[in-house]
C-alpha cells in the first residue's frame, strides 16, 4: 500500500518534463556541444524543474 500512495503522490508531468529535458540537453550535447544559448537554457530550465520537485518532496515529507 504504501508503494501505491508514493507512486500517486507523485507530480508525473514534472517529472516527465525533466526526463524530456534531459534526454534534449544529451542530444543537444552530442549535436552542439555544452556552449551553445539552447543548451544554456535548457540547463538552467531543468535545473528549475528539479529544484522544484525536490521542494515538492521535501514538503510531502514533512506533512
């Protein structure tokens, strides 16, 4: 059961944007290289995202 409720507590679409992120920054990567503006932002965007799911895990863990 308790598999279940972290699986649900879960935010998906954040998650599934970070792994989409990641997998265009990779690409990027192999393409361009880590110089380019695209893959700046991008970084920096992810580094969002994942800062925001930690708070986001952080908070559910302390309710």
């Amino acid at each position: 059961m308790k598999t279940y409720e972290s699986v649900q507590s879960e935010n998906m679409e954040l998650l599934l944007e970070i792994v989409t992120l990641k997998t265009k920054l990779s690409d990027i990567y192999k393409q361009i290289g880590p110089s380019s503006s695209e893959y700046i932002t991008l970084s920096i965007k992810l580094q969002s995202l994942m800062h925001q799911y930690f708070d986001e895990k952080t908070a559910d863990l302390l309710n």
